[in-house]
C-alpha cells in the first residue's frame, strides 16, 4: 500500500506526527495473516484476532510504500502463530508475532450477539 494522510497517527489519533500509524502497521500485518491463510479454511470457518506482538521500528512517511508479508510459523490445535514483517523502500518498519484462532463463524457471531 501508499502510505496517505488516512494512514498517519494524527488521522489515527495515536500521536501527532503525520506518519504511518502503529495501529495501521498492525492492520496491515493483520490482512497478511488473513491471506496467507487464503481459502484453507472451509465455508463454515474463519479466523479472528487472538494475540499481537508487533515492534514498530521505524517511521514511513507519507507516499511510502509499505508491504506485509506473513509465514504461518505453528498450529497448535486452534490457534495459528504467524511470523510477520512489514517493509518500506528503505527495509524493515516492524516485525513480531500475530496469532489467530480458526472458529466457527456462525457460532462465533451468535457469541458475539450474546447468544
């Protein structure tokens, strides 16, 4: 992705300085872990947020073009650990850890409603 305006910590509101947000780096991380799961899954599944251990190292700022990449690193039963990196032109912006759980989605959602 091209790093806008919408992407920095004031748009965030995470800080004040107009570059790309931690909060963005970690949804972008977030969407590389959702595809490097792909169609794997069946219909019925999917895959929600459980765990985040992200080191944001360095500023990109606006008009950078930043990519995340994510390897699937353990299953353990449920849950699936992914390395992950995220890079701009100049190398590494942040690095860690995302974990996801594979659950029902209907079940899920009927959870989440209080059901």
């Amino acid at each position: 992705m091209v790093v806008t305006k919408d992407d920095t910590a004031p748009a965030f509101q995470s800080g004040s300085v107009p570059v790309l947000a931690t909060g963005r780096v970690v949804g972008l991380a977030e969407s590389a872990t959702v595809l490097a799961v792909g169609d794997r899954l069946g219909e019925a599944t999917t895959t929600v947020g459980y765990r985040v251990q992200l080191d944001h190292l360095v500023p990109s700022a606006v008009g950078s073009h930043v990519k995340a990449e994510a390897m699937l690193e353990a299953v353990q039963g449920r849950r699936l650990t992914f390395r992950v990196s995220v890079t701009d032109d100049r190398g590494l912006v942040a690095a860690g850890k995302i974990t996801r759980v594979v659950v029902e989605r209907a079940r899920f959602l009927e959870k989440a409603a209080g059901g």
